[in-house]
C-alpha cells in the first residue's frame, strides 16, 4: 500500500468521499477515481458502465469497478446526462491503475454546473484521507 | 479484537509496497506493486513466492504419536499413499481434516511422518493452539509429547513450474536433495522436527523441503528456524530473479487455491458436516463409499448422516465475481434460493473457449489456440441444499448483481502440481 505521500491528487480535479474525482471540459464533466482508489482496490480486472443518454442524480450508483479483491460501486459526483463512456476500459481496465486521472470511465453534461464548485479539492481530499 | 500479529517478513512486506490486511489474527499482504493478477500468472508461467508463517506446525513425538493421529485425523495413516494404499513412512506427508465428534470440521491439515514416532502437523493460521489441544484432549494414556510450534518457524512457499530450478540453486547440493522427490514428500528438516533425509542451505542453515502447496501449481513448502527466515526469503528472491519469480499476497493465494479446488478451512470446511465435498479423498472411504478403512473421531456422525448440503466448485462465464457477504445467495435460475457462497474469486490464467476451459497453460495440441489471452473466471464454492449435477447452470446474487456460474466437476486444467520432478529441473 502507498503512503499519500507517494500517491497523485491533481488540483485540476475534485473529489467525492467516495473517491471519484470529476473534471470539468466545457459544459461536460469527466468522470473517473482517484489515485487512493485505485492503489486500495488493486488490480482494476473489469469495468461496467452505464449506456449513452442515461440520466442520474449526483449520487446516484453509475457503474462498478471489479478488482481482484472486490466488486465496487460507483457513485456519481454530480447529476446528469451521460453524453459518453470511455469503451477503451473494456479492453484495458488496467489503466485505471496506471493512469488514474487519464482514465475517465464516464462523460456526463450536469444538470446543475453548480455542484462542481460542493465538491473537495485536492487539499480537502487529501485531509479527509488523512482522517 | 485480538492484538494483530505479524511474521518475521512484516518489514519486508511494508517497504516493498505490500498492500496489507488481516488475514485470521495476522496482517498479512494481500499483493505486492506487481498486482494480484502478474502474481497469479507467475505462478502458473514461472514461480511465486509465499510468505505463509502464519500457518502453524505442532510437532508430535512418542509411541502413542501415530495411534493418536489415526485417531483424530481423518486419514488413515495404515492405507494411504498411492493406489496400492501403502501405510505412510517417514519423509511422506499426507492432506485430511481434524473432526470433533459430531463431523464438523475443527481444521484441515497436512501430517508429516518425520520418522518412527515422530510426526508433524501443519494447519492454518491461529490454529496450533487449538488443535494441539485437541490432541491433548484426545490423547488419554497414550505416551507422546505434544509442541505447539506457533510463530517459532518460517514458513514459505514457492510455487510454479521454475520452483525447483530456485530452490535447487539455495539448496546444498540441490540436485541430490530434490532428485526423486515425489508429491507429497518431503526432505531435510529443522528446530527438531527431522525427516530421515538431509538438506541445508548453501550455508549450511537445516531446512525442511516439502513437496506440497495450496495453489494446484508445482512447487514446495519450505520451514526453517525463525531466526533464519527473512535470509531464506532474500536468498529465493535472488535465486529466482532472472527466471521470472514474483514475491506473491494472499490474493494471489487465494485465486490460485480457488481455482484449483482446493478449500479454504473456516470458509469452504468449517464447523458442518464434512459430507457432500469435493474434498472426500480426505477421508478413509472403502471402495464404493460404503464404510471406512478405520474408525476415527467423527466416522460414526458421517456414516450416520443421511442428509445434508451439497459443496460444489463453480466456474463463471467471464471474470465478474461477487463479493460473498451475509446477502449473498445461490439461486436457481427461477430465481429460488437454493444455498449459500462460500468462496467467489477470479481465477486469473483461465477463459472459456468454446464448451472447453482454457489455461495459460494448457499446451497448444490440448486446445489452448494460438492468440490466447486469458481474461479470467470467475470461480469457487457454492453450499446448495440438494445436488447439482455438473454442467448445471446456477446464479449467485448479492442483491444488487448477478452472475450466471456453471456446477463444476474440476476448474483451472492443466496444473503442474503432480508433474514428476525429473521434468520440472
């Protein structure tokens, strides 16, 4: 297991307590998990996604990720339309594991842009991880 | 909660970048930065390593040893070994289960002959204490002496088909040590506990070589004296670097031991009847399962039952497991609860082509094609209330997902466990 130290938490990105991070590109927001995630989970086996058009609430369960150690959910950080899911995944779950942050599992347009700015930044993040 | 214990390689584990967790009463690692899927596929491809101190070895010596043992143990130590069913001799081991009375599993365990009266018992973590009291209990005016060697030795595995090539290299005179070394045997010895051959380390360090495992791959459990342990562990390391060797976690154990159907004590056997399993080689069956070859603690209750649940291994369609909590049910494919998970792990090395399931290692002319890349299985044990017959379609459900599994006879094909050791140097 890393320490924090040893682990990435851009300040380009926000984060949920549930270890999602969000990242605003336009009027859409990518969606992925953190570095902490990924080193706890293990090896990232299996990624299921949800469809193109699929509406959700912020905190609503979209998706699972399956590591070697367990199944876990997914939990949307913001509500909105999914206008995109990241299908290279399917093929290459490991790069969630090798690349955190450039591996968004989903592309959403919010329904309230606004519930970017309740989200952590890095530094409430990593706070919230030291306990 | 009990104070979490460690092994002597707890350092080791943390500066390598081990992920930890409790495992029994230990922090043991679950995988190191390789991952638990290249730990997996090392063992099956080269060879990983184990750190397994945390089981534990009691050592039995005295003329009531064996008489004690056929007791309490379930197989019998008279009719044992190969097909002839030969009585077990010093330097050969065998795998069964410790019963109470009523045919519920106190633990599974591994009982050596080390010589005339002197024999070894390993079982699982935390539970030496457990079961040398067992014995003791058991033992009435029977004369031995009965030592709970918990935490006093190391304890590793190396397991794969290069497990040999490394071991041979720490060995003194490794060639000759691990030359006719059949399954289920074992060589050399340490802390007292001496089988009738010799082995050491180059350094002259006594070790215990055993040709056994718990991952269905070829490969030895090796015990030496605490003191000497975390320098065994660096000196396989070293051994094995250029021949593909990984240091492996739990994970990988697990899915390795899942795969090969192979239980886990306290979570596939455990306090019910040991009935209905594919695990029955463990237990003295006449042929055509009508009675057993002696009596031992626990017969009576498994002759008398006449009922009971149904253990039987699974494989899944692709890699989704679930994760087996207090919600998570067997179905029928009605959708009727019909059992209970015991074990759900991905089996790495595997996929499914066509009605066939395939290994990393199963050789081309066997049907592995050409551009195989194994995206793993699903796999494990399922705990049903009437039997199922092999090749039945079954759903496992945690209330949320569902997978569709298929009843097994076997899992992962083509394992090396058994293959001679002429082969494997």
């Amino acid at each position: 297991m890393k320490e924090l130290s040893e682990l990435d938490f851009p300040e380009t990105v926000r984060y949920t307590e549930d270890h999602e991070w969000a990242a605003v590109d336009g009027d859409t927001v990518r969606i992925g998990v953190s570095d902490y995630a990924q080193d706890q989970l293990g090896d990232i086996v299996y990624v299921e996604m949800p469809e193109v058009g699929d509406m959700f609430e912020k905190g609503d369960e979209f998706g699972t990720l399956e590591s070697v150690k367990a199944v876990s959910e997914l939990y949307l950080p913001m509500g909105g339309e999914v206008v995109a899911v990241n299908d290279a995944l399917l093929e290459t779950p490991e790069s969630i594991n090798q690349e955190p942050y450039g591996s968004w599992i989903i592309e959403i347009r919010p329904t309230d842009p606004a519930e970017y700015e309740e989200l952590m930044n890095a530094e409430d993040y990593v706070d919230m991880l030291r306990g | 909660m009990d104070e979490l214990r460690t092994t002597r390689l707890h350092a080791w584990h943390l500066e390598n970048g081990a992920n930890m967790a409790r495992f029994g009463l230990y922090d043991m690692p679950l995988w190191y930065p390789a991952g638990a899927k290249a730990e997996h596929l090392a063992v099956i491809e080269s060879a990983g390593v184990f750190d397994t101190s945390h089981m534990a070895v009691i050592g039995l010596q005295g003329e009531g040893a064996r008489g004690l043992l056929q007791f309490c143990f379930t197989k019998d130590l008279d009719r044992c070994l190969g097909k002839e069913k030969s009585p077990l001799v010093a330097g050969r081991c065998v795998y069964g289960v410790f019963l109470q009375p009523d045919g519920t599993v106190i633990d599974d365990a591994i009982v050596y002959q080390l010589g005339g009266n002197d024999y070894m018992v390993v079982v699982n973590a935390g539970m030496g204490g457990i079961v040398a009291e067992h014995l003791d209990l058991h033992k009435g005016r029977a004369s031995l002496t009965i030592i709970d060697y918990t935490d006093k030795l190391g304890k590793m595995d190396i397991q794969g088909p290069v497990a040999a090539k490394i071991l041979e290299k720490v060995l003194r005179n490794g060639d000759e040590v691990l030359a006719g070394m059949v399954y289920f045997s074992c060589r050399g010895g340490c802390d007292g506990l001496q089988s009738p051959t010799a082995a050491a380390l180059l350094d002259g360090t006594p070790i215990l070589v055993s040709r056994t495992g718990y991952t269905g791959e070829f490969g030895f459990e090796l015990f030496v004296a605490g003191e000497n342990f975390v320098s065994l562990w660096q000196m396989v390391l070293a051994a094995g670097e250029d021949l593909g060797l990984l240091p492996c976690g739990l994970a990988a154990r697990d899915s390795l031991r899942a795969g090969a159907v192979l239980p886990l004590s306290h979570q596939d056997i455990g306090p019910w009847l040991f009935a209905n399993n594919p695990w029955q080689f463990a237990l003295p069956w006449q042929e055509g399962e009508r009675g057993f070859s002696k009596d031992f603690l626990g017969a009576a209750a498994l002759l008398a039952a006449t009922d009971g649940d149904h253990t039987l291994p699974f494989a899944g369609f692709d890699l989704r497991k679930i994760t087996v909590g207090k919600d998570t049910f067997v179905t029928d494919l009605q959708g009727d609860t019909i059992g209970q998970v015991l074990t759900c792990a991905t089996d790495m090395a595997i996929g499914r082509v066509g009605e066939m399931i395939v290994s990393a290692a199963t050789p081309a002319a066997e049907g592995r094609p050409e551009d195989f890349k194994p995206r793993g299985l699903s796999c494990g044990f399922v705990k049903v209330r009437k039997p199922q017959a092999v090749g039945e379609l079954v759903m496992l459900t945690d209330g949320k997902r569902e997978i569709k599994v298929e009843i097994r006879q076997d899992i992962r094909p083509h394992r090396s466990a058994r293959r001679p050791i002429t082969a494997m140097l």
